[in-house]
C-alpha cells in the first residue's frame, strides 16, 4: 500500500491528489472529520469507494494523510520564510499573521490542531504518523523548534527557561489564537457590533497579535524577570490533591 503522506506533489497519483482535495472540501464545508465516511469522502472525489482502499486501509488514513500533507505544505513555506528574517520578535508575528492567512483560506489548520490533540480514532493515527514521520517532512513543532533556538541564541528567551516550557508556552499561544479566530470565523460574538465589521476585524487582529507577541516575548525573556519575587532554585514537588467527599 503506497504511503503518501511524506510524498511531494510530484509523488502524488492523481486519485490520491483527489481524495487529498475532497478532505479538504469536506473541511471548508465545516464537516466534523471525526463522523466523516469513506464514501463522503470518495464521492466528493469523484471515484470508486473500492478505489480508496487500494491507497488506505479506512478512512482515518485518508483523512489523517491529507491533513498531513498540506499542513506540510504550509509549514515548509512558513519554514522558508522565518529562515530569512532577522529577529525572533518579527518570526514571532509572522507567525500570527500566517495562522491568520491559512484559516481564512482553509479550515484545515484548526482540524488539525483539534485532532492532534483529540483521541478520537483519527487523531490517534495523524498522532502516530506525526511520531513516525521522515524528517524531511515540516510539522508545526518544527518550526516552533526553530523558532525557539533562534530565540536563545538572540537573548529573547531567557537561559533559565526549559526549551519544553518555551515550546509549549508558544503552542499554547497558537492554539488559544486558532481558537478566537475560528469562534470569529463562525460569527460567535467575538468583536461585537461596531458597524463596520471588516475595519473592525483587522483592528481587532492586529492588535491580538501586538498582545500575544508582547506577552509572549515578556514571558519568556524569564521568570525572574517578569516575578522578580519567585525563586527559581527551588524544585517544582505536586502537593497531593484533596479527597473528594462523596
């Protein structure tokens, strides 16, 4: 069975192309992917169901493949871009202003980001095939990786902090951002009623990334820096949680 995920488009056949595009659709339609079946997605390709299975076993590898594939796409070029910029504080907002980009393009950077962290029969595969993924392949903790270890050789990420505390403190941030603009993107009341909603929206946006990026950056320049009074010696030790009455 051909294992596509890793692949270039190049290396894609043409039907393993449609059923990748029809996943895609299925998503800007708002379609949960977890109640999503084989044949939504075969029939919004335009082949056979048996078809399908000649490339995957069921539908979480169709699914989880697709969601691979182009979040790879778009981490590579998010990749190639920070790689070129000068300062941590500027790959910081690039950063933002991309989550901003591929979510008004496409759904599939929120499908993802609920499904890696989902154990769901779908999330539990992309979560192994993310595991067990070529190194070539760009996922967003790859890019958080790089982001971070130009962060410490600059001064912007203070020397104290653990690189997982750095890296998650950054996921953290994006996922509570995809969150806000998925919630605005299905009209919660996110912003209010000003009138003019557009003018409005971009305000908001740029702002939201001024205050992620700056609270971001004060964070992790240190704790001592920004709770002088803490102690940092001291080693972290759970207290045991209180019994609950029934």
């Amino acid at each position: 069975m051909e294992h596509t995920e890793n692949k270039g488009k190049e290396g894609l056949s043409p039907k393993v192309k449609a059923l990748y595009g029809a996943v895609l659709d299925l998503i800007g339609e708002d379609m949960d992917m977890r109640n999503v079946k084989v044949s939504d997605i075969t029939c919004r390709a335009g082949i056979g169901k048996g078809t399908a299975y000649e490339y995957f076993n069921n539908k979480e590898e169709i699914i989880s493949s697709a969601l691979l594939y182009h979040i790879n796409a778009i981490c590579s070029q998010v990749m190639e871009e920070i790689r070129g910029m000068g300062d941590f504080p500027s790959m910081l907002r690039y950063l933002f202003l991309c989550m901003d980009r591929e979510i008004e393009k496409r759904d599939c950077l929120v499908q993802f980001l609920h499904l890696v962290t989902d154990n769901s029969p779908v999330g539990r595969v992309m979560q192994e095939k993310m595991h067990g993924k070529n190194p070539e392949t760009c996922m967003p903790m790859d890019v958080i990786d790089y982001m971070v270890q130009t962060g410490i050789r600059q001064g912007a990420i203070g020397d104290g902090l653990p690189a997982v505390y750095v890296n998650f403190a950054l996921l953290s941030k994006l996922l509570m951002y995809a969150m806000y603009i998925a919630a605005e993107k299905k009209g919660e009341n996110v912003l209010g009623d000003d009138g003019d909603n557009a003018a409005a929206e971009t305000i908001d946006r740029e702002r939201m990334h001024g205050l992620l990026c700056e609270g971001l950056l004060r964070e992790l320049k240190g704790r001592s820096e920004c709770f002088p009074h803490l102690p940092t010696n001291i080693p972290f030790q759970a207290e045991p949680l209180p019994e609950i009455k029934k």
